[in-house]
C-alpha cells in the first residue's frame, strides 16, 4: 500500500504548452475545489463542536482541547493526506476511481484465484456501493441544514423557515444538476476558493491570540486522550469522524477530475485552510471560554458575522454536490458492471468522459435528503446519526487496496503489513465509534444500506440466473448459419442487426422471427455487448467480427464501465460489405423478454426472483439505452420461466 513503487503519473509537457498547461491544472483545480472539497471544506462549522456537545461529558479544559484539537489534525493528516491522497488516489482504474472501479481493479487480477475470492471481493464492493448511496443522502441534509440553521444567528424570527428553506434549497440544488459538473464547478470554486482563504484568515487571528494551542501539533496529545478518556473517547472519535466524512467522495470523484488537480487544490489550499481553522478554535476555547455551540461564529469578529453567515450558508450548500456528484458516477458504474438495471446516464462533458449527470439516481435523492430533514429537523440530530456509512466504506477501501497492493503493485509483505496494519486500526476505530450512533438515528442510514445492498445483490444473483436459463438454449451462431445454408428460407432485401445479452448464442428475435415470418435479410448481423472490467475500451479493440456463412455475421461489442454504449456509431466502424447502420434499409430487432417467476424449486428464493423479476421488467428499455434509432426499431416478445 506504499507509493514508492509507483511510477510517475504524468510526464513533462514541451516548454511551449507550459503556459496553457499551467492554465488548465488551475482551471481544473478551482473546478474540483467547487465538486470534490464542499463536504470536508466545511466540516469546521460543526466538527470540533460536536466534540464538545453536552451528550459528550467532555469538560472544556486545557488537556482536553489540546487533545482533541490535536485528534482533528492527526485524523486529517493520516486519513484524507496519507491514505487516499498519497496512497488511494494511485489505484486509478484507468483514470477512474471510487469503490467499484477499485473491485474491478481487484477483479481483473483476480482471474485465475479461486472464485471465491473474487465472490467476495465483488460483495465488498456491493456493501461499499450501497453505503455511499446512504451517504449520498444525508450529506446533503446535514450540509443544506447547518447552513440554513446559521440564519438563526442573524435573527431567531428565522427558526421556523428553517425546515422550509432547506427543502427549498435542496430543490434548487437538485435541478441544478443537469447542468453538469463541469459547468457548476466553474461556478461553485471560486466561492470556495474564496471561502478557505477566510477559513484560514479568521483561525490565523485566533491563534495568534491564544498561540499556545501550536502545542496541539504534537500527536503525543491524542494519544494522551485516548488513553485518559477510556470508553468515552470513542463518542468523541464519533464527533471526530466529522471532519473526514469527505474523504471517500476524492476517490469517488477521481474519474470527474484526474488525481492530480485534486491533489493540487487540498495540498495547496483546502488542507492548510483546515488545519489552521481547527487549531484557530481550539485557540479560542483554550483562551477561557467555556461554550462550544457556534463555535466556528465565535472565532470570528463581531463585525464579520452577518455576512459570514451568508458565505458559510453558500459553501454548505455547495457541499452537498461532492456527494450528489460522486454518487452519479457510482451509478454508471453500477450499471456497467452489472449490479445495477440499466438506467438514463448523460454525459454532460465532451473533455472528461466521467462527467455525468443521471436523473433517476438525482430524484431518489433528493426525495431521500428532503425525507431526512422532515425526519430530523435540526443538523445536530443529523450528525448523531452521520458517519457510519462512510466509516465502513474506507474500512473496506482499505481491504481493498491490500489487494492492489500486493497483486498489482507487487509491494513486498515487509510493507504492506505494517502500513495496512495502521490504516486497519485507525479506520476500525472510527468504524466502532460511529457505530456508537445507531441508537440514535444511525438505524435509518443502516437500513437504507441495506435495502440498497439488497436490490444489487438481487440483481447479480437474478442476472446470473437468467442467463443460466438462457444458455440452456443456446444454438450458436455456427450452428445457426451451417443450418441456414442447409436448408435456405426465403431472403429479403436490406439489412437486420439483432441484439443479444449472449454472445455465445442467437437472439431469440431472430429465431421467432425466422419461425413465425420464414424469411431472413440479406444482411443478418447477430450483435451483442459486453461490459469489460475497464473503464474504457480503445476504439480499435471496440468490435470483434465474425463472418458466417449466406450473409451471416456476428459482432461482439466491448465497452468500459465509464461508457455508454452507442450501437449504431460502433457498428458505422466495422467492415461489413453493404452494411450501413444508419440506412433506412436497415432494421434493429430487440427481443423484450417478460419473466414469468413460478414457485418451483430454484437456487435463488421465489421473493427474490419476483423482486427480480420487477427490476427486470423496469430497466431502461434497449432502444435508448443502446442508443438505437427508434424508427428502425422492431421489438419481438418472448416468455422466459425464472
């Protein structure tokens, strides 16, 4: 899990594009600033105030605050700096990242192990994937809360809207959304830009008031915590945990970005910022003061607050699309993958290829972010349930990453041990103090894993059932073609390209079509796609063609789990003599299978494949998904028993 062996990731570009390369690494940097940093840039408004919270039983006393000031830096230095910028950032499937292109990273290399193995590797992604999609929901609630709640300071007449506003806001933010990451990190970083630079202005003038907090830079202090505090230091572990929950979306957010930027804009800005914040109010409660509510408020001047409040209103707000952002490319993943029906997904850049914006995926959460302020009401109760998720997701990132670490990066034993060993205990800390918090609302983020879970655990299973079920009929393409030129039916004119999910076999379209209207195309094309364990497939390893005899072809196509698959476009590139995919004369046979789910005996349970079999029936019909022309479309139906 070391980077010393990794090679470098980019290379020197010519002297006479270093002026417009500059341009772009900090274009690109402000931009992730406004999608990558809002969730962990401003978790200083309540982080270290949760610390202190009454339900705590943490007195505000000088080894106390140096101690957890000194826990908020560590956690900062070792998680967000080591672990993922340092360390998972290099696991970059292809450019991509987050936990499903890390299981399909691990994956690939795990082809000739046992099956097992790789079984349970893809279940640790479904978990991982599941628990982020919770998270998905309540960092905008807690984020979109905490901000609205800061107009209390202004006026309390405010109290009341608050609920109200925040449901509005969040409205807003969702229909924002299809304007793409691109378009509202240019519109986003410049006000966190601009709002880190305060975060490390207003913490600066508190330390210098109170400069003997710098003790808190010594780690020796959190240990002593730790130590001193016995069981009680693991609810301010919980609290601690605050100011990392942004850490798993930079992984997450990899493929809209690069690792670079992102790392440019935390080492250069985000992370000092941070630092000197935390420290800045530690300064304060170190100066006497004995109340932490509004802590972040208190450090500031009297002069500064209403318009801080508006600022901090605004950055909480934009926190909120690190996850919304970082789960729309979690679901293109899922799909591509397998573990999730297929779903409308938009590109929304033609620079970066994993800037996407998918809609059903956009409405669920918003839908969910507004039920949990309607549920919870107030940002504090939202934080007693915040953190499990994502703790459990780096817990498993961090399993994960031993994989790469040893079958990909060949880093010896001696290493990867004592690295892994560290990483492994502190993400189990936060995991055992973050499950503290399921009494207290932490259920429902739990539960909503697990429905989550259960969907894309049904949908393996049922997938792998149904083509099961399908290969037991299976007549290949050279069967097929040898009994077409045995005995030839009647051929008409033009061109027919049937789709298939079996590469290995003929599409029931083209069998019921040749039963039921005895005639065949001149031209038949038997095409079928295939999702890779890659983020990409070049252009020239696209399509594999396969010629039969009497006019019978077979294409297979293979595209990553970052793309959606064009099957026109594909097919304008493969050489088939008098074969035009966009021609009038051209026709596209999709086979829409209906399930019919009996109780008879079956390794899957007769609830799971009906669940299954709801999913089945509602997935994005093949016409769009597959991008096809509508008007050369002929859809044949066929029964299938599950």
């Amino acid at each position: 899990m070391m980077p010393v062996s990794m090679p470098e990731e980019t290379t020197s570009p010519p002297l006479d594009t270093v002026p417009e390369s500059r341009k772009r690494a900090v274009a690109l940097a402000v931009g992730a600033l406004g999608i990558v940093f809002g969730d962990i840039g401003t978790s200083p408004l309540y982080a270290l105030r949760e610390c202190f919270a009454p339900e705590r039983g943490i007195a505000v006393e000088r080894d106390n605050v140096l101690g957890i000031v000194s826990l908020l830096l560590w956690a900062l230095t070792l998680v967000v700096c080591v672990k993922y910028l340092l360390v998972v950032l290099r696991a970059d499937n292809k450019g991509e990242g987050g936990i499903l292109a890390l299981v399909s990273l691990v994956g690939r290399n795990l082809t000739n192990t046992r099956g097992k193995r790789a079984g349970l590797v893809a279940v640790l992604g479904i978990v991982g994937a599941a628990l982020l999609y919770s998270d998905g929901m309540i960092t905008p609630s807690i984020s979109v809360l905490s901000a609205i709640e800061g107009l209390e300071i202004i006026t309390p007449a405010f109290k009341p809207l608050i609920v109200p506003l925040a449901i509005g806001v969040l409205l807003l933010l969702f229909l924002f959304q299809s304007r793409g990451t691109a378009k509202i990190g240019k519109l986003f970083g410049p006000v966190l830009c601009f709002w880190f630079a305060v975060l490390a202005a207003l913490g600066l003038a508190s330390i210098a008031r109170h400069p003997g907090i710098l003790a808190a830079v010594n780690p020796l202090w959190a240990i002593g915590f730790l130590s001193g505090e016995g069981l009680m230091s693991i609810h301010v572990l919980g609290s601690v945990f605050l100011a990392l929950t942004g850490a798993e979306v930079l992984y997450a957010d990899l493929g809209h970005f690069g690792a670079a930027p992102i790392r440019r804009a935390w080492f250069f800005l985000v992370y000092p910022a941070l630092l000197l914040n935390y420290i800045g109010q530690g300064a304060y409660l170190l100066g006497g003061s004995s109340e932490a509510s509004n802590l972040f408020y208190r450090i500031a001047p009297a002069w500064s607050l209403y318009p801080l409040v508006i600022l901090a209103t605004a950055a909480t707000i934009i926190a909120s699309q690190a996850v919304i952002s970082g789960s729309f490319s979690l679901a293109r993943q899922s799909v591509q993958l397998g573990y999730w029906p297929r779903i409308q997904v938009r590109h929304t850049s033609d620079e970066k290829i994993g800037q996407v914006y998918v809609p059903s995926i956009n409405w669920f959460l918003m839908a969910g972010t507004i039920g949990l302020v309607l549920a919870f009401r107030e940002s504090g109760r939202l934080a007693n349930a915040y953190g499990i998720a994502v703790s459990a997701t780096m817990l498993i990132t961090t399993a994960l990453m031993i994989y790469v670490a040893r079958l990909i990066w060949k880093v010896s034993l001696a290493l990867v041990i004592p690295v892994a060993a560290v990483f492994i205990v502190v993400d189990s800390m936060f995991f055992v103090a973050n499950a503290t918090k399921i009494v207290s609302g932490g259920w429902i983020v739990v539960a909503f894993a697990f429905c989550i879970f259960l969907l894309m655990r049904t949908w393996m299973d049922g997938r792998a059932l149904f083509h099961a079920k399908m290969s037991s009929f299976r007549l290949e393409p050279e069967v097929f073609a040898a009994s077409i030129a045995m005995n030839p039916p009647l051929r008409v004119p033009g061109a027919a390209v049937f789709m298939t999910g079996d590469p290995k076999g003929v599409p029931k379209a083209l069998l019921h079509n040749l039963k039921h209207n005895r005639v065949l195309h001149v031209l038949t094309i038997i095409a079928s796609v295939r999702n890779v364990d890659l983020p990409s497939v070049e252009l020239e390893e696209r399509a594999v063609v396969t010629g039969h005899a009497d006019g019978i072809w077979q294409v297979i196509l293979s595209y990553g789990f970052s793309e959606t698959p064009d099957v026109p476009a594909a097919l304008a590139r493969v050489n088939i003599p008098g074969f035009s995919p966009q021609s009038m004369a051209t026709t596209y046979f999709v086979g829409r299978e209906a399930l019919v789910v009996t109780a008879k005996k079956s390794p899957m349970s007769y609830w799971r494949r009906r669940l299954f079999g709801f999913m089945f029936g509602n997935a994005l019909n093949a016409t769009d998904f597959f991008r096809l022309p509508p008007n050369s479309v002929v859809e044949i139906g066929a029964q299938t028993e599950l």
